[in-house]
C-alpha cells in the first residue's frame, strides 16, 4: 500500500512539475547554444543541452564526443571521450532547420584555469 501511495505521488507531482513548464532533469534549462562559438568540453566531461522540436543528433567523429540522445527525443548528452574537435548536426522535426556545431574536447576543463 505504502509503494503504491509513493508511485501516486511521484506520478502526480511530476505531472504538476511538467504543466509548470519546470525541466525534467534538475538544473537543467531547455537552451539552445550559439552556432557560431564553440561547445567546449574536458575529457571525461558530461554536459546535457536541449534543442527543442530536435528529431535526431549525430556527431562526426564519436571517438571524439559520445553522443546519447535522450528519452525525451529533445535532449542530448555529450561526453568528451578523446581530445580533439568533431562537428555536431541537429535535425528538427519539421525538417525547417538544421543546426551544426564544432565541439572541442580538451584534457583540461575549459574553465578551471588548468594549463
């Protein structure tokens, strides 16, 4: 009865938190960033952006940046897997856009100051 009172729950707050427009996934904004500048990533580095109405993602080179799409077919998460650069392409699904990236993989976070 208790598992059944917490599925019912879980249910109806992430139903409330959905209509709220709140992001599925904590911390998480829906953004879309710039074509022309870079996605940076360190080795090993995980990072989730989100492209809505994307109906598919690949990237050049996945010995690069590992690419996994999402369950909710609007996400995508990039892991730095070996230093280097690929291109990153996104579909929409009404086939009005499509986006392409560079995506840099470096040993050092970008941002930590590490040379």
């Amino acid at each position: 009865m208790r598992a059944l009172c917490l599925r019912t729950f879980l249910f109806f707050a992430a139903a409330i938190l959905g209509a709220c427009g709140v992001p599925s996934v904590a911390g998480e904004t829906p953004n879309v960033p710039p074509e022309d500048e870079p996605i940076l990533l360190a080795l090993g580095e995980q990072r989730t952006l989100t492209f809505p109405g994307m109906s598919h993602a690949a990237v050049g080179d996945p010995s690069v940046v590992d690419l996994e799409e999402l369950l909710d077919s609007e996400q995508v998460r990039l892991t730095g897997a070996d230093e280097g650069s690929t291109t990153m392409l996104v579909w929409k699904k009404d086939g009005s856009d499509r986006l392409a990236y560079l995506l840099k993989v470096t040993a050092a976070n970008p941002g930590d100051g590490a040379k």
